[in-house]
C-alpha cells in the first residue's frame, strides 16, 4: 500500500478505512444507528457489524448506500480531521478511498491518486474480500471512474507492478511536500 511508504517516512497516515471500523464498534453510536435503519439482520452474532450483509444490501441499492453513508461520513470525517488536527509533523496523508465522492475533497490541500487499471483493482477486490466477481463488479460501478478520479490528481503513483517505481515516486513526492510545507509554514 503506497501509504505504508508514506508512514515508513515518517509521515503521519490517516486512513479512513480504519476510522470507518473504529466508528461501527459493538457498542457505538453508529452502529446503533445502521441496526435500527437496517434491521438486526447486519449485526453478527457477537454484537459487530456483519460487513458482508451490510455490503449485499448496500451494493443493491443506491437509496440504502447513500443511507449508510448519511450515518458514517460526517463520523469519518470529524474523525480524519481530529487527527490531522493533532499530528505533529509537516504534513499528513489522510486516505479516502473514495475521495472523488466525498465532499472532503474539497478540505485537501493536494490529491495523490494512487492509480491501477481496472482489472488489478478487480483482482485486488476479489482477493481481499473473497466477493463474487459478480458483486466485486457492483461494487466497482458504485464508484468513480478511473478516469474522474485521475481528473482531480494533483499527484499520481502508479500502483499496478513494480514497488521500486512506486518507492521511487512516493520519495520523490515526500520531497515536494515537505518544500511544499515549508514554503506554507
């Protein structure tokens, strides 16, 4: 992951990937939220959040996605930039996967896009959360484009082989931040 290159510099990472588990833990607010407009059948039997009914239902519908993320953004967001907030370093990667559907877009100094093609973000998805390629594919169509999300780059790292590439990409952006910092400190 590009981050991790990021975070080996030194660089504090936010990922909003972590925050959005953190926000739905047995107990919180959120979850409580996304079992009485969802119903019990996405809470697993130990209290948690059944992620894969929570994505079946969701990636069926667009209504009941846009709910979901009514509940979780504004937890997300608040969240991301609490941290940002309180790291103490010249700048920070904050990651949002789906940063070209978020409003918070708009609050990023710069946007990195990490990019691959199509088929290795399908690969990616069918190996990481063992989905149908069925619904790997619903789930892709729910999301920007390739070609939207390189629309609002500011900077890209090209994440579809070599990690000497990337290393050598991610060095070389760690550098024009932090001149980029300096000059705005």
């Amino acid at each position: 992951m590009i981050s991790n290159y990021f975070a080996e510099l030194g660089v504090p990472v936010i990922d909003t990937d972590l925050i959005a588990r953190e926000v739905v833990m047995p107990g919180s607010a959120a979850l409580d939220e996304i079992s009485y407009q969802f119903g019990p059948a996405v809470i697993a039997g130990d209290g948690s959040l059944d992620r894969q009914a929570m994505r079946k239902l969701v990636f069926s519908s667009d209504e009941k996605r846009k709910a979901l993320e009514s509940i979780l953004h504004p937890r997300i967001r608040d969240e991301a930039y609490r941290q940002a907030a309180e790291a103490e370093a010249p700048y920070v990667i904050i990651v949002v996967p789906l940063l070209f559907e978020s409003p918070m877009k708009e609050a990023m100094d710069r946007i990195l896009v990490v990019d691959c093609s199509v088929e290795t973000q399908l690969n990616r998805l069918l190996a990481r959360d063992r989905e149908s390629e069925d619904q790997a594919r619903r789930i892709i169509a729910t999301q920007s484009s390739r070609e939207e999300r390189l629309s609002i780059a500011d900077d890209i790292v090209g994440n579809d082989g070599d990690k000497k590439d990337s290393m050598q990409a991610v060095l070389e952006l760690h550098e024009a931040y932090l001149q980029l910092a300096n000059e705005n400190s």
